[in-house]
C-alpha cells in the first residue's frame, strides 16, 4: 500500500464530496485557499522579502486591490478580474503561475476560481487561525441513525455521513470492542476474567463502566505516556557523537504520573513549559521542565559551543509551535514563511523566550547543567565504591608502566618525554595518568598492545573495565536536565538564514506571533513575555489552536487519522480537517471541562462512532479506503511497541512494575558495539527486568530498541503515527526472541490451564484476540498442530531449542516435543493479523 | 499502490481463492498473492517487477537503474590524492596567503592554532591513463582505472563538520530529519526486487580504528517519507538482516507450514472484514520469507570465482570489510536494488595524515577499482551509477606543527574537494572544473553538493525540482530550492 497516493486520492474525494453536497456555492476555506496557497503565495504570500510585483494573496486587501486600474480580484467579475485574466493568458511569458514553475492548475482549479469570483468572491481567514466557535449539534434526521446517537460526536460523524448516502455501520460485537478499547486505553488486551465479566455483564451500561475501570487503571498513564514520549522526542541518550547516557526517566514518570492523576492539559502543559517559574514551584514542577531538555545536544568534538546552543534553541521553538500551535515554524528561522501568516521576526520572538536560560552548548556528558539533583545515597556510595576500585587499579597499571616507561612511580612522563614514544597512543598512554584516561582511548590502547605487549594490554584491560564501572556507576546518579532562567536577559536578534554566526540588527523579544497578537490581550501589551507568560498564552482562550492540535492528536491515536490529518500542520498548507465543525465541538468541550484528557478520552471511546464495527465491503473499501467518512469503526496495526507488551501480557510474562531506571530485554548482539565502534556495549538485563512494559525498555537515540518498527525516531519532536507494512516487520514478530519466548511461554500456559487439544487451541486464540476460532479455524490449527507433532517428534533437538527460547524457566517435565509443537502453534495466533491489529 | 486497482486485485483474489478453496499448496497460493499484490503495479511504466514507485516517474527516459554510493566517511584529503597542486610542494611551510584563506571558517579542532602554513602532498602523484588524469601513488589500482572515471574536483559544500555535512550530502539538509537520497529515489522508482529491500546500507571502518565517527541512521533514513523507504542497515557480523533466521529450532520447513496456515487463516479473516491491509501483509509475510532464502544466498560468495575474489583483495571474506561490502554491492545491483550506501569511516586525519593515510587507501582502493572492473565486465556498470567520495575536503594548509612530522595532520575542508563518478550516462576519463593553485577554494565550474545531488537524480530519469513531497505544508525535495544539473558530466 502506498499511503501517499491514497491520500492524495482521497483528499480530492473530500474536496469532491463537498461540491456535491453544497453545489450552489464554492467553499473558499476547503476550496479556494488550498489552491491560491499552494500555486500563489511561494510568492505572493507572507514573505516579504521574496514577494513578487508587492503582490500579496493572502490577505484581504491584496487579493480585493485595485492598482492602476487593474483589480486583483472584483466580486463577482471574473472577467474585471486581474487574477482569472492571468490563470488564463494564453501567453506563455505572462500567464501565471509562470510556466517553469513545478504547481501549475488544473482545468478544475481554474473554473473553481472562476465560480468563486462570480459567487462574489467571499473571503474569509484561514479556519486554524481563528478561535473555535462551540458549534450547534446538528440534529440527525435519519431516523436508525438518530437512535445510534450516544453523544454530540456522533451527531457531526452521521449528519456527514447521510450528506454522503452513508449510514453508520454496526456496533463492534462486545468481545471485539473490549479488546479494542482495552488496547487504546491501556495498550494490553482484556484477560479472560475481563472478558467473560463484560460479556456476562447485561446492564445497559456495561461498556460505560468497562471504560471507566480502564481510565482508572494505571496502565491508562503508562499507554498514553508513549504518545507523549514521542511528541517530546524523549530517549534515553543525548545521541550524536559519543551518545552520552542521560537519567531523564524521572520526567518519563512524571508523565505517566500526570496522566493517571488526569492532570489537566493545560496545566499539564504550563509545568512542562515553564513549572520552575511558577510561583513557590515544586520539585515536581521543576522536574515537568525536562520536557525541553529532550531534544538531541551535539557534544562532538570540534563543534561550537554557540552553534550547539543555538541548535538545542531552534529545536524548542519548533517543538512548542508544533505541539501547541500546530505550526510549521522552521521554514521562518530563515526567512519569513511561505504560506502562513508567520515572519522570521515571530519566530525570534520565540527564540528570544528560549533563549534566556543558563545552557551554554558546552558539555559532552548527558547530565548537562542545569540539572534537577534526585540522586540517591545509594547511587553516590556506588560512585564512591567505583572510584575507590579504580583507584586500586590505576595502582597496579602505574607499578606496571614506571618500568615499561622508565619514568617515576605514581606520575606521568612530562609532555616531552613522552613524545620520544613511537606513535600517537604510547604518548598518551605516557604521559596521561592512569585513573585519568578515557574509554576510547583504552579501547585503543588494549588493541594497539595486544600485539606487542600482551601482559600490558591485561593490565589495561582491567583498567578498562574499571574504568568503565565508574562511569556507569557516575552515568546513573540520577540528575535530571531542566530547564531555568539567567537573571540578567541575553538580547536577542534575528540571525541571518538561521546561521548562528550571522546575527543581524534586527533585535527581538518575547512577544505572540504577530497574527494573534490582535485577540492576545495583555500577552500583546508590548512587555518582553518569559516563558511562563508563553505558556499562559499558549493554553489560553487567545491561542486558537491548543485545544485542536491536542484533541486532534488524541483522535489520530484512536482512529488512526486525525481530524486534521497533518497533525502536525494546521497551517494554510495543511489538509483540512475531514469534519471542521466536529473539530471545534471537542476543542470547545475539551477547554469546558477544564481541559479533563480523561473525560476527551471517554467521550471519544463511548460514541458509536468509535464502537462501529471495522468490517468493510468492497465498495466503500475503495470509495473510503482511509475511512476518512468514519462509516465504519477503526481497523489498524497495533504500534509495534504495543505488539511487545501483548505478547508479554498473554503469556502471562509481563512483570507490571512502575517506573524507575530503562530497562534493557533481548536485543541482537552487536547492534550497539556496531554503531559505536565498540565503545558502548548492551548488558542484556535478566529477570524480570526482561518482561516490563516496552516503555520502559532503553532507547539509544543513534541505535534504538531494535524490537520496534514504525515508531518514532525520538530525534525530533514527532506528532504523526505511523502505520506502514513491510516484509521487516514480518521478521520481527517471527523471530525476534521476545516473540518467540512469549510464545512458548504461552503454550506452557494453554498446556497447564486446558486440558485437550480443543480447548487449548480455544484458550490459545482466545487470549490473543479476545473471541474463540471459528470451526474452519480450529480445524486449521488442529491440523497445524498434528503436523507439528510428527515434525518436532522427528527432531527432538529442534524441539528442545525450541521449547527453551527465552530466559524464562520451563517445566522440567513438560514433554519439548509436545512443548515445541504448541509453542508455533502459539507463535502463529501471535502472528495473526487480527492479533496484530486493533479490529 | 493505487487503491482503486488494489481493489480489484483483492477481489479477484477472493474469487480466486473461493474457487480452489485448499486443494492447492497454499505456499503456491501464498506466492501467488504476493505476486498479484503488485499486479497492478506492473502495467505501471516505472517497474515491472518489484515494487512499484510514483506513476509518473521517471520523468525522462533514465541512464541508470541504479546507484551505488561509495561513500568515503571523515573526508579523503584531495590535495593528497587526486587534487595535484605543485604550489603546494614550492611553499610547503609557508603561509598560505590571507587572500586565499579569506577569513573562512574551520571547526574548532583549529582552535587555538594561528598559524597556517602550507603542507605540501605527502604521496607522489603522476598521470594516467589516455585520459591523463592525476593520481596519488597511494591508489594504484583506482589509477589503473582512471579512464573509465569521470572526475569532479570542484566540489564544495556548506558545513565543517562531519554529521552535519553528510547529513547534507546525503539529505539535502544538514540538520536530521529529512529523507536521504536513496529514500527519494526508491519512493519515486520503486524496487527492481521484490526480494530484497530497495535500499540497502553497508558500513566498515578502517581497522585500526583510528578515528571514532558513527554512523548515524539518518545518514539513510526516510523522514517525512513513509518508514518503508528508509534504507535497511546491512549489519557487519551475524544476520545481515535483523531477526531474519528463523528462531533455533524452527526449520524453514517448519516455517513454511505455519506461513501456509497463517496465510490462510488470515484469508478467512480478510473475508470477513474486507480490510485490504491484510491482503498486504499476507504478501509482505510472504515476501519475508523469501527473504530469507534470498539474503543467505546473496551473502554466499562460493560461486564467486578466485579471480574475482583476488581483484576485491584478501579483506573480501570478512563480512564488515569494505572489500566485503564493494563485493556485495555488485551482488546487490545484480539483484535489482536500486540504492547500495557503502560507507567507510577512517578518513579523519588531524593529527596522523603521515600514518593513516596509506592505511586508508590500502583498505579502499583495490576493492573499489575492482567494482569498477566488476561491474563493467558483466555489462552492469551501463546502468549502475557509481559514486565515490567524502563529505567535504581536507584544508591545504597544515594541522599540528610543521617540524612534528609524526602529527602532520589536515582539518575539515568544505570550499574544495574531489569526488568521482564511473558508469551509466557519465563521461568517462574526464576531470571536470578545478580549484585554485593551493586547491583551496573551487574557483572553475564549481560543483556544489545540491547540483551533484540534481546530476544523480537526473541520471535515473528524475527531474529533482519534480520529485517533492508535502509535508508540513511545503513540497519538499533533496535539493531544496537549489541546485543545477551537470550537464556536462554527461557522456
């Protein structure tokens, strides 16, 4: 599947449906704007620096002027009309777009601009950049379709729906609808217990309650967390050069925290943004700020300080405007941008605001200050023991190296000693201490000397492991990067092109983009804003778009779309959103409930809308391959991390401790020793540390856990999902141990809690999608099984590897051969579509 | 693939299936599926097997199919190996004049160090070949070769550093995120395979691993681009492909039942929900599995005659070599992937140009002429483009001190480097533009990185202001809003 041409497909779908459904006018917001933004305002638009004849498109009084006789646009004179006479001049030097431009219009584009102008040419402002108005709920008249409505949701979805000849599908069967809202709510399916107690469960709010029990639960907070995580581009490495670790878990707690105790969005929000300015702030506060301390930090060698902390700021002022305004905020780093309303001045308005906190770009380690101090007694007293053992082995390489080097015991040769050595790394080794010397340059040494002086090349190797030791050791005293505020301001000007050199006259200060500034009140009273005063405007009534871009992201996470598609750019450029009125509504709930994610939550899962079966015929699997409409429930690939911890969760492996340090499960050997040259090496953990939930699993941001695919690269801050399928993420469900494991830890559970063939197969199916296999099913399976049977029974060592996959204990009597034939038998229900996939 | 004709694939595959219910092989079905997946896709003009890529691509009729990108890691100093300039040797010691330095800038490995004298080659260069190219007595074999390459030694590039200038060569942006050149030209071609992935990424590193730069997955990630199009890491020890061995104990005969089963029971299930996302994964499951059979006699070199072997030199048998990897590149173009990344890190001299160089060149040299040789006697080298080269220069004048030989280094050197192209649609044995007398800054038919990027794309029939992608509201493209086509690089 290619999703890109389905989109583009279907977008004009959309576009299409509105002409039918309103055929007397054309829409100048869905319509018009797309067309005149996407071929006109490259240079025609907000950039002033680049806009060609002073003529300027998207605003009003550049497309209704009049200049020397010549109207731009006149209501309701297509042929008085400049801009029509233009799109069509036969002359290929005068018609516009110029004819080497790579956006030319179509026939359609052409006679939609024409009709536009003879309706009279309504303009209004780009939707996003306006505050939502709560909309009316309009009334469903079909009368089978006004009875499936359970809340204002639905009435948007249906209304829509009948305007196209569409009715809404019906309810999901229960079991399929708990599993469903099982996985979206707390990413793990429901167990038996809960299965059966929602099916044998008659009163009429039975789904209602199934609901609540999951928002309570705390897996609610631990699910979410990871769209979080995603959007705040959390790892636990600084990546680049070295990939330093960092401890920024606490903050990853912190989230999973907020969530559960349903801290509201814009509260949630203002901690994060700014919790240490807050008056009296807490720990916990000043903890929420490490939100902006996520971004990569680019220790290499050689690197400027300045460029690096210019970069870090870049990275923030982009993030915060895709998160919160939905904006496309780096094309104004250089220039003004393109389509939307936003100057190069705006975006320094907000790299002003970041720009006055104590980071100096300098540093290589992942503890850059300023930093949260939460260590523990016990991390300070490893560091100490550390330190102490490589003190006593930087003893024995000194007693070694003072005859080898012919220098005095206990100090280094002096700089010009040591350049009497052959070679670059003897002169180091020489004349730098022992206890002083680095990973990469030992790595370098035990090589060089295993060669010539294998007794050396020992010594230094327990120096290297000491070394090492120690700078675990000093790499897990818990200190969280956070943000803070200098008391004396930096001034802040506009840099040339974004190149932190170039800095111009033009001086900057923290200020609203210029576009809301007329509704921003006394955000746009002229005083200089922090960052705390960002945040406020942010989460406030004036800033039309935090309430969209987070309800948004919260339908994208269930349906698999946004209302907005391009979740990330609600700008002129972006695609509409396929139900703009419904958009609004939840915007205006979301913000009348006092910003309650839970209650947004709720209110999506209970619509009939999001309980519609995902079944879909032929017809309307072309007409709405994307399922845009919604005439149907969602229907996708599970992410690949939630895929993990299912497989954990049925076979009853899955340890749900809370929180604290990464955890590092089966991973391929050699992957980070690969990407590092050696220098990092992965200490598989054991125990229980192998079975907790895959957010807790350690991400090296250069090398990430080689168990997920599709997710996001946490590089950059990253708000869309992705859904793609390829022959590589076969191989994963196939062959990654964890899956495997997990599935002959499975069948040590059918094999112990059923009994018979049947049974076992049922219990097995079960499990993993929440209904019982069909007969045809079962027969399959049953003749699967057989097969297996003879086949394992004919190589009784395969059956053996096999049935031991994994560190986790197995039944000494339990037969390897019977033990290996349900252990693919469970690896194949492991690797159902159905089970892959939120049905 | 177009939704429309996906349809109608599915539905003649139900019926299909609805007919023969299971008396076939369902691996025969299974492959089947796989197949009419795509069959849509081959009535398309950009492929006729493998995988399809943009209807409308390529836009002009390609001079190659495929590319192969040898890319030299940390910068190969060009005024060492193919950029002569005897001013170099007439002033070594001296300062380089203030009118050609021009107040650039270098990284801040320079820091402190005021001086900038002259440092003359360190090799011995000569001519070769009809087509009298220079080349450094440290790449015999590649100047063996010199008339079949096409030299362009007027590069220059943005950055001074080694992320953000590969990352700029390689994505058009030096900042991560945006998709690499094989993510583009794989979005836009689609694959020749269907059995391997379209864009494949092979490192090594020098072996005495004198200098620590890391291979960052952005150097071929996808982007905005849909993960698909993100190059596949050919690992350098064990399973080149992740989790591709079947689990210990599981035969592929083994797998081959549980796949037959799988698919059919997830044809029941595509019956039920109608959800075309399922008829796609059965064909990916399939194509998985012939993946498995496909990558372990890829990296099986036991047809591979002696002479053959000889020519790539005695590093070829180590999985991870860079002879390896050249080995497998023409493996892979024989196979039908259409972007080969080999990378190479080792090439950073500071402070030991007078050590590592040779060490460098000895690694990399016979085995990327004997790919030259390779590809050119199985008539593969007229549709593969091949390109060799770092991600900026290395600076003319010295690093270290002069009198301190042992420490003769060169730092980072955007303004003026080399690189060299061989095969499909280049003209062979030419040298192409030049730089000043210090071979300092490209001062004739400078080439910089967004037009060497326009000229790749060009070569496999890709106007590059054409293939764009919209995301976040602009339509992006490998060369952003640069960048012009090299025409006379054109054979």
């Amino acid at each position: 599947m290619c999703p890109v041409w389905s989109s583009s497909r279907f977008a004009f779908a959309l576009a299409l449906g509105v002409v039918a459904s309103r055929a007397e006018t054309v829409d100048f917001k869905r319509q018009i704007l797309p067309i005149l933004s996407d071929a006109c305002f490259r240079c025609h638009g907000p950039d002033g620096e680049k806009r060609k004849a002073k003529l300027r498109l998207d605003e009003h009084d550049g497309l209704f002027r009049t200049v020397d006789g010549l109207t731009v646009v006149a209501p309701g004179q297509p042929t008085e009309s400049e801009l029509i006479f233009r799109i069509t001049d036969a002359d290929p030097e005068e018609v516009m777009p110029p004819s080497d431009s790579t956006r030319q219009l179509t026939k359609t584009e052409i006679e939609l601009l024409r009709t536009w102008v003879k309706e009279g040419a309504h303009w209004e402002r780009h939707w996003a950049y306006v505050a939502p108005q709560r909309p009316e709920v309009p009334a469903v008249t079909e009368a089978a379709a006004r009875k499936r409505v359970h809340n204002p949701i639905d009435a948007f979805v249906f209304t829509r729906l009948a305007k196209e000849g569409l009715t809404p599908a019906p309810e999901a069967d229960p079991a399929t609808l708990l599993r469903r809202v099982s996985l979206d709510l707390t990413g793990l399916p429901p167990t038996p217990a809960e299965l059966d107690a929602f099916l044998a469960d008659e009163k009429p709010d039975a789904y209602e309650r199934a609901v609540d029990r999951l928002i309570a639960s705390p897996r609610y907070g631990e699910r979410w967390a990871w769209d979080w995580l995603d959007v705040a581009r959390y790892a636990d490495t600084s990546g680049y050069q070295g990939d330093p670790d960092r401890t920024m878990w606490p903050w990853r707690d912190w989230v999973v925290n907020a969530l559960n105790a349903n801290l509201p969005y814009d509260q949630f929000s203002l901690e994060q943004l700014a919790g240490d300015l807050l008056p009296g702030a807490t720990t916990e506060q000043k903890l929420a700020t490490a939100f902006h301390r996520n971004n990569m930090f680019n220790g290499e060698g050689g690197r400027i300080d300045e460029e690096t902390r210019v970069e870090n700021i870049f990275d923030r002022v982009e993030s915060t405007a895709t998160v919160w305004m939905g904006a496309t905020f780096t094309c104004a780093r250089c220039h003004d941008h393109k389509y939307d309303p936003f100057t190069q001045r705006d975006y320094y308005s907000l790299f002003d605001v970041f720009n006055q906190m104590s980071e100096t770009g300098r540093g290589g380690n992942g503890q850059i200050p300023p930093v949260l101090d939460l260590s523990t007694a016990a991390e300070k007293a490893a560091v100490a023991e550390a330190q102490a053992r490589l003190g006593a082995t930087a003893k024995e390489v000194d007693d070694f190296e003072w005859k080898k080097f012919a220098r005095a015991p206990g100090k280094p040769l002096t700089e010009s000693d040591a350049d009497k050595l052959p070679g670059n790394l003897p002169r180091y080794i020489a004349r730098t201490e022992p206890r002083k010397r680095t990973v990469d340059t030992l790595l370098e040494a035990v090589r060089y000397f295993q060669a010539n002086d294998p007794a050396y090349a020992a010594v230094l190797e327990k120096l290297l492991s000491a070394v090492r030791v120690k700078d675990e050791a000093a790499g897990r005293v818990t200190r969280v990067m956070v943000m803070d505020q200098i008391k004396q301001p930096r001034e802040t000007v506009v840099l040339a092109k974004g190149n932190y050199e170039a800095k111009t006259e033009t001086k900057a200060w923290g200020a609203v983009p210029a576009i809301f500034r007329p509704a921003a009140g006394a955000f746009a009273a002229g005083e200089r804003l922090n960052r705390l005063d960002l945040a406020k405007w942010l989460v406030s009534p004036s800033n039309p778009l935090a309430a969209r871009t987070a309800v948004n992201r919260a339908w994208q996470s269930f349906f698999g779309t946004g209302i907005v598609k391009t979740a990330e750019d609600f700008g002129v450029q972006g695609e509409p959103p396929s139900h703009p009125e419904l958009l609004d509504w939840l915007a205006t709930e979301f913000v009348g409930s006092g910003w309650d994610v839970k209650a947004l939550h709720r209110l999506i899962v209970t619509s009939s809308t999001y309980r519609q079966s995902s079944r879909v015929s032929p017809e309307m699997a072309e007409r709405d391959p994307s399922n845009r409409l919604l005439a149907r429930g969602p229907r996708h690939r599970l992410p690949s991390w939630m895929l993990r911890d299912q497989a954990l969760a049925v076979s009853g492996l899955l340890v749900e401790q809370r929180g604290g340090p990464a955890v590092k499960p089966y991973q391929p050997a050699g992957i980070w020793e690969e990407a590092t040259f050696g220098k990092k090496t992965y200490q598989q953990d054991h125990g229980e540390a192998l079975y907790r939930r895959s957010l807790y699993v350690f991400w090296r941001r250069i090398v990430g856990p080689t168990t997920f695919f599709d997710a996001g690269v946490r590089q950059v801050c990253s708000v869309k999902l992705a859904h793609t399928n390829t022959p590589l993420h076969a191989l994963v469900t196939l062959n990654d141990p964890a899956f495997v494991e997990a599935a002959r830890v499975m069948a040590q559970r059918v094999i112990a809690e059923s009994s018979g063939d049947d049974a076992r197969i049922e219990q097995a199916f079960r499990l993993a999608t929440a209904r019982a296999p069909t007969r045809e099913e079962k027969g399959i399976l049953r003749g699967r099984l057989k097969k297996l049977r003879v086949e394992y029974a004919a190589e009784p060592a395969a059956a053996k590897a096999l049935a031991a996959t994994g560190e986790a204990v197995r039944p000494a009597d339990l037969d390897p051969i019977e033990h290996a034939a349900w252990a693919g038998v469970c690896l194949l229900i492991l690797n159902l579509d159905e089970t892959l996939s939120k049905q | 693939m177009n939704p429309l004709d996906h349809g109608q694939a599915l539905y003649t595959r139900r019926q299909f299936f609805g007919k023969s219910a299971l008396g076939l092989g369902t691996a025969a079905l299974a492959s089947l599926i796989g197949k009419e997946a795509w069959a849509a896709a081959s009535a398309m003009p950009s492929m006729r097997h493998g995988v399809p890529g943009l209807p409308d691509l390529p836009h002009f009729a390609p001079k190659a199919k495929r590319v192969i990108y040898l890319f030299q890691n940390g910068a190969p100093s060009h005024v060492d190996l193919f950029d002569y300039k005897p001013k170099l040797r007439q002033m070594h010691g001296q300062q380089i004049p203030e009118a050609v330095l021009g107040g650039k800038r270098f990284s801040t490995m320079l820091d402190g160090q005021t001086a900038r004298p002259v440092l003359g080659e360190i090799t011995h260069f000569a001519q070769h070949g009809k087509s009298r190219a220079w080349v450094s007595d440290f790449l015999p074999q590649t100047a063996g070769i010199v008339d079949d390459l096409c030299f362009v030694k007027s590069m220059y590039t943005e950055a001074v550093n080694h992320a953000p200038a590969i990352t700029f060569l390689l994505t058009g942006s030096e900042m991560p995120g945006r998709p690499s050149m094989g993510s583009w030209l794989t979005y836009g071609l689609g694959s020749e395979t269907e059995e391997l992935p379209a864009f494949v990424v092979m490192t090594s590193r020098d072996k005495e691993a004198s200098c620590g730069q890391i291979f960052y997955d952005f150097y071929w990630g996808s982007g905005f681009l849909p993960t698909k199009y993100q190059g596949v890491n050919f690992r350098g020890s064990g399973d080149p492909v992740l989790y591709l061995s079947n689990p210990e104990g599981m035969s592929r005969a083994v797998r081959r039942g549980l796949l037959d089963d799988l698919a059919q029971l997830n044809e029941i299930n595509q019956q039920d929900f109608g959800d075309p996302e399922i008829a796609t994964r059965i064909a990916q499951y399939e194509m998985a599995y012939k993946m498995q059979a496909s990558v372990p006699e890829l990296t099986d070199f036991s047809q591979e005659s002696e002479a053959t072997l000889a020519m790539y030199g005695p590093e070829v048998r180590r999985q991870g070599s860079y002879a390896y990897n050249c080995l497998m590149a023409r493996r892979l173009a024989e196979r039908g992937v259409r972007f080969i990344q080999v990378m190479h890190a080792g090439w950073d001299q500071h402070r030991n140009l007078n050590t590592q160089l040779k060490i460098q060149c000895d690694d990399t040299d016979a085995p990327s002429a004997a790919l030259i040789r390779d590809l050119k006697q199985r008539g593969l080298l007229e549709d593969t483009l091949v390109i060799w080269g770092g991600e900026f220069g290395r600076t003319p004048f010295l690093q270290g001190k002069i009198e301190d030989t042992k420490q003769w280094g060169r730092d980072h050197h955007p303004y003026g480097f080399t690189v060299w192209m061989a095969g499909a649609g280049v003209k062979p044995g030419l040298c192409y533009g030049s730089t000043d007398e210090f071979g300092f800054n490209a001062v004739d038919k400078k080439v910089h990185v967004h037009d060497l990027q326009a000229t790749i794309l060009h070569l496999m029939g890709v106007d590059h202001e054409r293939l764009t992608y919209k995301f976040q509201g602009r339509h992006f493209r490998l060369t952003d809003v640069h960048g012009n086509v090299v025409r006379d690089l054109f054979a």
